[in-house]
C-alpha cells in the first residue's frame, strides 16, 4: 500500500463533505437494519417469554456502622447473593430438586440509587419456580440481616408480583449502534480510498503523481463555454494542435474516457477542430503528434493509468500533458472557489 505524502487537508475536507449524503444513508440503513434484527430477536424471544418478580427491600444500617454503606452496592450484593449465607440457605429451603447454579442465575441484584433501597429481580420460564424462588430469598435476605452486625434489619417494603416479561420491540441501542457502524464504514473507505492516493481529485494530484503538466480539466455536467476551468482546457488544446498536427488521447479505458471527453469537449463548442483528438490506439513516432493522458476524476486509476504511460513511451511515444475529465463540479467549487456568474 502506498501512502499519500503529504495530505491535502482541504481536498480531504471537501470530500469527506460531498460524501455527508451517502454517510447519512449509511446511517439510516444501519440504523434500519438494527431495529429490523432487534425486532425478529423481539418477536423470537417473545414466543419464550420469561416471568419476573421485582421485589424492592429496605436496607436498614445498624447505628455507627455507617461504612458499611460505602461497599454494599451492586457488585457486592450479586457477590453476596452467591454465598452460603444467602443461596446456601435458599437451597435448603428449596431442595434437591432444584440446581444451585440455575437459581443464582435467576437472581438479580440493583441498586438504583440510594444503598438503603435494595431491588431483587427473579427471572425463570416457570412462574411457581420465580415465586418459590423469591420467596426463598425474602427469608434468607431476613436471616442474612439478623446474623449480621451491619445491619439492624433488611425488609421487604414493595411486591410487584410475577409478570410475564414484555419485550422491547424497539431498541435505541441497536439503532445506534447500526447507524454508527454502516456511517463508520462508510468513513473508513473513503478516508482508505483518499489516503492511498490511486484517485484524483485535483490537477496538483495529477502532477505530483503522474508528473504531467496538467492542460486544463473538464466536468461531469455543467461544463460552460465561459467556465474559468474550460477556458483554460480550450486554450492548452488549441495551443497543443498549432504545435502538432494530432493529438492522441491515451487513457486506461480502452479508448472509452478518451472518447467521453471529447464528447464533453465537442459540446463546448470552442472552435477546437475535434477531429484531430484520436483514440490512442496506434500511433507513429514519425508523426507531428504527441500524447494528452485523460484521467477521471476520483475513481481508482493510477496505477492503471502509469502502466498506459509506461507502455506509451517506451515505444517511442511523446506524452505533452494531462487532462483532468469528469469531475464533480460541486466538490471543484468547494475546492477552488465557485466562480461568479
């Protein structure tokens, strides 16, 4: 891979701004695409759906124990929860019949703000499983708090009971993170295109890349007579046919970019006699003719293009400069300045 020296900060500027419509596109259809897999994860999930219990405890401190505030948060009651003290006494109470590590997976331990308010979640597939299961904690939780100087009591101050758990059936998170990954992607390979430098997008990257003096430059649509840049391509054209009675036009195309220019060129009605700009196909070193190298504007093209230059003058061929066609007008006037009417 062979890195741009010395970056044009602006044409990478005004790139990355032309190219703001196909990143929001990218967003909406990440964002899209997200909902849409969260919506069939929903709908998937909500032929399973599990029963909750949400129990809210009341966690009272015993007097001139206050640190004890400062380490039970979420972490350690979820540690707390695992331990004989706790789990270890539900499991008796439960029996046999019921697997240790299933039931510590059914618990859930938050606290949403103040430590004192101590929220347990019950998850399960079977409603009297979550019942008995919460029903086991409230009594060890009780039990817990009296063995424990930390604490004058733990009790329960709100049931919500066992519901069936609704799914989400749309997920800001995955939206999001769908719109940032396809826009992110979208970033990456125009700044991986912009870096590499196989494009070009100004008569500088021509020059600095192909080192060829760069005629003058052509637009994809809106080119005018009057035009400032089609001007100046008139005038490199004209003086190049005074000089030489042909100009052949060598592209990486096979002749097609070659041909697409001088249709853009012919359209511009300059007064240029057309029909000495030929398709570089065959060419004579005898003749009073050079070569003019058209190359497009932001597509990948140079290595394709030096191989083309190569070629051309090892066998004998007399390259006078370079063309840059089919560009987009928008981005050359952010570039060089939009010219007054």
């Amino acid at each position: 891979m062979i890195i741009r020296q010395g970056i044009d900060s602006k044409a990478l500027f005004v790139t990355f701004i032309r190219n703001l419509p196909r990143f929001l596109l990218l967003a909406v259809t990440g964002a899209v695409l997200g909902s849409g897999l969260h919506l069939v994860l929903a709908w998937y999930q909500s032929g399973t759906a599990m029963f909750v219990a949400e129990t809210e405890y009341y966690v009272d401190f015993a007097d001139g124990r206050l640190e004890a505030r400062d380490y039970y948060n979420d972490f350690t009651w979820n540690d707390v929860i695992a331990t004989e003290l706790i789990l270890g006494r539900m499991m008796e109470q439960l029996g046999a019949s019921y697997d240790r590590a299933a039931v510590k997976q059914m618990i859930t331990a938050d606290i949403l703000s103040d430590v004192r308010y101590l929220t347990i979640t019950v998850k399960g597939r079977d409603e009297g499983d979550v019942a008995k299961v919460s029903a086991a904690f409230e009594h060890a939780i009780t039990v817990f708090a009296d063995s424990k100087d930390e604490f004058d009591a733990i009790d329960k101050i709100e049931d919500n009971g066992i519901v069936r758990e609704q799914p989400k059936w749309f997920a800001k998170r995955t939206a999001l993170l769908g719109a940032v990954i396809f826009a992110g992607t979208g970033v990456f390979f125009v700044l991986l295109a912009f870096f590499v430098g196989d494009r070009f997008y100004t008569k500088t990257d021509v020059m600095k890349f192909l080192g060829l003096t760069v005629v003058g430059m052509l637009y994809k649509g809106g080119n005018k007579q009057s035009g400032r840049q089609e001007r100046r391509l008139a005038e490199g054209v004209q003086e190049l046919l005074k000089e030489h009675d042909k100009i052949y036009l060598l592209d990486a195309s096979d002749g097609q970019d070659a041909a697409l220019f001088v249709k853009r060129l012919a359209a511009l009605d300059t007064g240029i006699n057309c029909s000495a700009l030929l398709p570089c196909e065959q060419y004579s070193t005898k003749e009073n003719a050079v070569l003019l190298v058209v190359v497009p504007f932001g597509i990948i093209y140079r290595e394709k293009i030096t191989d083309e230059i190569n070629n051309a003058v090892t066998h004998g061929g007399t390259i006078a400069g370079a063309v840059l066609t089919e560009c987009d007008k928008r981005w050359s006037d952010m570039y060089y300045g939009r010219e007054r009417a």
